[in-house]
C-alpha cells in the first residue's frame, strides 16, 4: 500500500512549520540580537539530532531585517573557503601584499558585506581547521575592527574550547551559550506527529507505531534518528505491502542503524581514525568496549589523547556510554556499547582512512 505522499517531509533538511521545544531558545536569541545587547555572539552546543542547524534556520527565517548568512563550516573549512561563503564569491581576489592572510580577508570582508546589520550562522563550527578561528575573532569583533554590524551564532557539537584556540576563545570574549538537551521520548513523538501527518497518507500508519519509534530512538535523544527510523519503516512497511503499524517499526528496527554520514565521525584525525580502528580490530571487541580497553591499546599513547579519542566518539553519536565503577588508578570505567556494526564502522574508518590519506598528496 502507497505510505509515503510527500518523502521531502521525511528527509533530514525538511524545515518543519512547528517547532518542538526549542520555541524558547529560538526566541531568547532573536530577542537578544534585536535588542542589540552587549554581546552579539551565540553558541548553541548539542549532540547530532537536537536541533541545532533546524535553530539557525529558523532564526535566518525570522529575523528578516537582518541580511542573513548560513555558511556550513564542515563544507568550507578554513577561514579563506568561509569568507568566500559569506560573500558568495568563489574567487575572492587577496589584495596587496604585505598584509597578513587574515588581515587582508578581514579587509575583504568588511569592504564587501552590506552596511546593514548582518546575522552570520557558522554550523558545524566544530569542523573548523586547526589555527582558523581568525575568521570567527573577525566576526564577533566586527565592530571594534572597525567592520559593519555582525551577529554571530555558531552552531556546535562540542564547546569552543575544543576547536578554537586560545586567542580565538579570548577574541570571542563574552559569548552567550545555550546547551540544548536530547529530547525526550514525548518530544520526538511531537516531532515525528507533525511529520506523518504531513508527510503520510491518512490511514496508513498507526499512531502506536509512531509511539514505539520515539521509544526506541529516546536513548540517543535525536530527531534525527527518530526520522530516519521513521521514513526506514514506512519504506519497510510500503515494499511489504503492509500499514505501518508496530510490526513495521519493528522489523525496520533489526536493521536500523543511525545514520552514519555524521559529518563528527569524517571529522577524526588521521590519529583519531588510526586508534578507532586498532580498538575494533583488537581481539576483545564485539559490540562494544571499556575505558580500560582503551589504556590496553599501546604503548606510547598519552591519556591526553585517549581522553581527546574517546570525547570524539563519544560526540559523533557511535557509543552508548554507561558508567560501570572505578576502574585501576583512580579513573572512572565506562562501558561503550556501538550502535553501529561494527564491521560497518571498520568499513567506514577504511574508506575515511583512504580518504584522508587522498588529501595529504
Ligand atoms: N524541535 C524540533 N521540531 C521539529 N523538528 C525537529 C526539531 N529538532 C530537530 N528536528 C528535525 O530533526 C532533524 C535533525 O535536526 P537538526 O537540526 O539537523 O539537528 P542537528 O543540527 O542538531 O544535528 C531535522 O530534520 C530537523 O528538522
Ligand atoms: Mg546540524
């Protein structure tokens, strides 16, 4: 049977008419850039599926006096490809020399970008190449520098901390955060509601089916699992000739992973790819692993690095993390459970791996 009328609403770009629990961030930020307050800097942390890019979009949508910029920082990288982005010209020119790079695109920037206030969205900030920030101290500081009238709001997966430098995060000075949670199970059925009634023909789903999806997709808290899971079973359901009831969901669930092209995990470095690659290949691996796993890796490795390794797979959504006690010296043990195969994970980790090693020549 015919489930599916309109499959836009059910891709991971479609920007709902209703937003779910997050009307009071959306509309704490544009209050606050209206009025002009002393900080015009906004970053907004939250793990893959909370919301955050659906949050820019929305702010862009609303906040129509301002000229609105959305620049997706994993696409350009470095803070040459992003004023290209922001002024949308892929061929700057740099100016004289003897300027420095920044300098110059600083100048560049200020000279072509409108007089009017401008409201700049950087996502996926935390793809940023190491040593570009500038172009995020030149945005928060537009207006001291003598530029035009800049608000900015960058859109994270981890605190600045972890991907600006130090002069940088000083440059940003005071910045507003706002943290946002996972959904809960309530939410995402909210969210997913409004998707099946817009996107599915009446009468060939259940409501309880949709219920069971929140459930099973509450305990990584993303929206986007829960509508990947959601367009998953009514493929199921509509290839099978059936509704999508809870039987649907169900068997779309044994074969449900989340989706995997998480801009965080292509994010790794070449370090990072090495070391996830070694856990999964090791011997003790099945379905998941423990921190003391980790210090079993090799010698060599610092815990700096073990600590940097395990935040980014923790961030790109791949673990369940679960607290099991103390572990030897002091340190807490956790235990990880995969959400992928992780034969799909090693898969992936090659072709990065080729990927990466592609761009060094
Ligand atoms: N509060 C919400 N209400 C309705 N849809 C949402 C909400 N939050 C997220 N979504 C939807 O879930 C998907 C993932 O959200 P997204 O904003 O891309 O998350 P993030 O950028 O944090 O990874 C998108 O399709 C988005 O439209
Ligand atoms: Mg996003």
């Amino acid at each position: 049977m015919k489930i599916i009328k309109n499959p836009t609403v059910l891709s991971q770009d479609y920007i709902p008419e209703n937003v779910i629990g997050r009307k009071e961030q959306i509309s704490k930020v544009g209050e606050m850039i209206r009025m002009g307050s002393s900080s015009s800097s906004f970053v907004i942390r939250g793990n893959p599926g909370t919301g955050k890019t659906l949050i820019g979009k929305y702010l862009l949508r609303e906040l129509k006096e301002y000229n609105g910029i959305y620049v997706n920082c994993y696409v350009n990288q470095t803070d040459r490809s992003i004023v290209s982005a922001i002024l949308d010209d892929p061929n700057i020119r740099l100016p004289e020399l003897g300027n420095t790079r920044s300098e110059s695109l600083s100048g560049i920037l200020f000279r072509e970008l409108p007089e009017r206030k401008n409201l700049i969205v950087l996502d996926e900030a935390q793809s940023l190449k190491k040593g570009h920030g500038q172009i995020v101290y030149t945005l928060s500081r537009s207006k001291e520098l003598g530029g035009p009238d800049i608000n900015l709001v960058l859109l994270s997966m981890e605190e600045p901390e972890m991907y600006l430098d130090k002069s940088t995060l000083s440059g940003l000075g005071k910045y507003n955060r706002i943290p946002l949670k996972e959904y809960d199970s309530k939410e995402l059925y909210a969210i997913l509601v409004d998707r099946v009634e817009a996107g599915l023909y009446e009468g060939s789903f259940t409501y309880s089916a949709v219920e069971q999806i929140s459930e099973l997709v509450e305990e990584s808290g993303s929206a986007r699992n829960a509508i990947e899971l959601l367009r998953n079973s009514a493929l199921y359901a509509e290839s099978r000739n059936m509704f999508l009831d809870e039987e649907a969901v169900l068997q779309a669930y044994r074969d449900f992973s989340p989706p995997l092209e998480d801009s965080s995990l292509i994010n790794l470095d070449q370090e990072e790819v090495r070391l996830l690659k070694l856990l999964l290949e090791s011997a003790y691996i099945e379905n998941g692993f423990k921190t003391s796993d980790l210090k079993k890796l090799g010698t060599g490795i610092s815990d700096a690095r073990i600590y940097k390794l395990l935040k980014s797979i923790e961030l790109s959504g791949l673990v369940k993390k679960s607290k099991i006690g103390k572990g030897y010296s002091g340190g807490v043990e956790n235990e990880y459970i995969l959400r992928v195969p992780s034969n799909v994970l090693l898969s992936k980790l090659e072709m990065i791996e080729r990927l990466q090693g592609n761009q060094e020549r």
